[in-house]
C-alpha cells in the first residue's frame, strides 16, 4: 500500500492532476479550437471563465460560478476520494467513498457548481436505493424493546456497509429472536452494499484514479479496487474496462517516471478495441493533439478522451507543453487533463524546467485544503503498519 511510496509521489499525483484541471477550466468545453486560439493566443491555461467566450460558437458553458484556480467537477472527483483515503488511514472502502461522495456533491452538500449526468444518476440511484431499502427495513417487526430495536439496525447496518457476510451476524451475542430479525434487516438493508453507479461510459469515470494510485500503485488488489472505484459513480462495464487502462498508466507513471512505460501499459491492459483506438492515435505522430483530438473525438467518451492523451504525451516533453496543447485541442480538456496531468506529474515532478510550474500551483484554489491533507498523508506513512 502507501507505505511502498514517498510522500513526494502522491504529492506529483495529486497536484499534477488538480493543477492540470484547474488550468483547463476557463476554456472547458469550446468546442472551436480557433476560438481558444484567438482568447488566449499564447498562454491558454487559467484562463478566466467568461460567459461570453463561449456565445457563436459550439460549446457549453458550465462554470459560471467558478474563477481562476478552481476546479471543474472532474478535480472536485479526485478530490472527494483523496479525502476518503486520507480520512480513513489510506484504506480504500467503497461504502465510506460513497457517503463522502454524496455527503459532497448531493443536497445540502458543500459543492457548488454544474453537476454532470454521471454524478446526478448516481446520486438518484443511491437515493432511490435508500428509500426502497429503508421502507423494506420498517417493514420488519420486531416485539422486542425499542433499545434492542436500535441496537440491532446499527449492528446490521454497519455489517452491510463494511461488506460483511451475513453470516457474521451469528457470532454478534443475539438470542434466537433477535438474530432472526437481525438476519431478515441484512436481507432488506444488502442492496445498500451494491453499486449505483450511472450506466454511463464518459471522463469522470476515471477521474479519481489518481488519488486511488497515489495509495495502491503497485499493490495487488489495484485492478479489484479500481473496478470498485469507478462502478461507484460509473456501473458500466465499458468504463472498467477503460479505468482499468487509465489505472495502469498510472501505476507505470508513479512506478518507472517513464513515458514509453506508460503507453507500454496502457497496451497491455486495453480490450483488442481499446487497443486499436490507442494504436489509431499512436500512428497519427505528424499531426498535433489538437488536429488528433479533433479527428478522435473532442466530447466526454472515454474512446475520445483516452487516445487523446496518449498522443499528447507521445509528443510532448513538459508538464506544461502537454497541458497547453490538451486546453487548445478544445472540447472536454479537464475531463482529460485529470489523467494527462497525474502522469505527468510523476514523469517531470515540480519545477524546474519540465515539471509543474510552482506559479501553477499556487493559483489553485484549494491549496491550502492540499497542503493539510499531504501533512495527513505524511502522518499516515510514518506509522508502521497499515494491515
């Protein structure tokens, strides 16, 4: 687990993927890649958002409440998880993902901003799924005290949210009675432990791997807990299979700093069809990302977004060159500026000539909630044990 990489590792990860998005954000979504052009002819990332650069030509202008340095809802993603992983001694679970995230993004929630599909459907599911299992939960009667009553239902509750087999219920010190209420709560309340995910195959499938890697690259459950990951706001086999290759760059990004290693994975990990999309792009090299991007696809697929990016890092050589030419390919540029920037974080590191700028770094908005949650981290890495 964490404790097979630095501090400095998941700090290029994290930061390398949110400044990446970040400088993304006030172009999102032109799709007129004359346009970005023309508003930012030599310096386009950070831009301010401005309704009006988007008025004549295609595109969607979504962050009309965000400024300079915030996140798009793909940063907002990778962010929710890093918060998971770090508020739970770096373990992933998918059941305490899933609260934070709905915590997060649902009613009442501290996100503001545009709400893709994806997120909305997963938020209705998980509500809907609730609703169902809470009415199937009242139906149960139990003739017992309304103490044991509750102390039962947070028993069973806890059990099914930690995944634990039913069977364990059995070894909970319950007479008759209340186990065989216990066991018939676990059958209404099981579903709850199940995926909601939106049935739904674009970007913010994978958008928060990176905080996932920065925890299990190279560890062994990596292709288990990444399908968990992304079923959670993505149940679509065709997004696993598309996280599953995002996942491996990653791994070769923070394992071996070394771009052919990247692809090499992303090769080795992708279905015969992904593998053609990334070969497509591959053979492509006399043409720009953005000439690419545009022939590809410039929308939220992942068929689009990921061959995007692994053209863009076949040619470029710096964390800011790539993101440069990832925010004039237009159309969904945070969408993969997550992936693009999480590799090249590891790749070229922070500073110097190649790695991300420290100028960068210090325009993104949550900055500071960074720097508390990389001291977490720190804390967590000098203990001796995660098991």
């Amino acid at each position: 687990m964490i404790q097979r990489h630095k501090v400095e590792q998941c700090q290029y990860t994290i930061l390398g993927a949110l400044t990446a998005d970040a400088a993304s954000l006030g172009c999102h979504w032109i799709y007129d890649q004359k346009r970005i052009h023309d508003l930012t002819p030599v310096s386009p990332e950070f831009h301010r958002p401005s309704k009006a650069d988007y008025e004549g030509v295609l595109s969607y202008f979504a962050h009309d409440r965000k400024t300079v340095g915030d996140l798009s809802h793909y940063g907002e993603q990778t962010l929710i998880l890093l918060r998971a992983l770090v508020s739970n001694a770096g373990r992933y679970n998918q059941s305490h993902y899933q609260d934070l995230f709905c915590q997060y993004f649902g009613y009442g929630g501290e996100y503001i901003g545009y709400i893709d599909r994806p997120t909305r459907d997963t938020l209705d599911n998980i509500a809907a799924a609730q609703r169902q299992a809470i009415a199937q939960a009242n139906a149960i009667t139990f003739d017992g005290s309304e103490e044991q009553k509750q102390r039962i239902r947070s028993l069973v509750t806890n059990s099914v949210k930690q995944g634990q087999d039913r069977s364990s219920l059995k070894h909970a010190n319950l007479d008759n009675r209340q186990l065989a209420y216990a066991l018939a709560l676990y059958k209404a309340l099981a579903p709850l432990s199940g995926y909601h995910g939106a049935d739904d195959e674009q970007l913010p499938a994978i958008a928060k791997l990176p905080a996932l890697l920065a925890f299990y690259a190279g560890d062994n459950q990596l292709a288990q807990l990444t399908e968990s990951a992304v079923r959670v706001t993505n149940n679509n086999d065709r997004a696993v299979t598309f996280g599953q290759v995002a996942s491996k760059m990653l791994e070769a990004a923070i394992l071996t700093q070394d771009i052919p290693s990247v692809i090499d994975a992303a090769h080795q990990a992708a279905s015969p069809e992904i593998r053609t999309l990334i070969d497509q792009a591959l053979q492509l090299q006399n043409k720009t990302t953005a000439d690419v991007t545009k022939q590809l696809g410039m929308s939220c697929q992942l068929e689009f977004g990921i061959p995007s990016v692994i053209h863009n890092l076949s040619q470029q050589n710096s964390f800011i060159e790539a993101i440069r030419h990832n925010i004039y390919a237009g159309g969904d540029s945070c969408g993969r500026a997550i992936l693009l920037g999480a590799v090249l974080g590891n790749i070229y590191g922070i500073g110097e000539d190649k790695g991300i700028p420290h100028a960068w770094i210090e325009k993104l908005g949550p900055k500071e909630q960074l720097t508390m949650l990389f001291n977490d981290i720190a804390c967590t890495l000098s203990e001796p044990s995660l098991t």
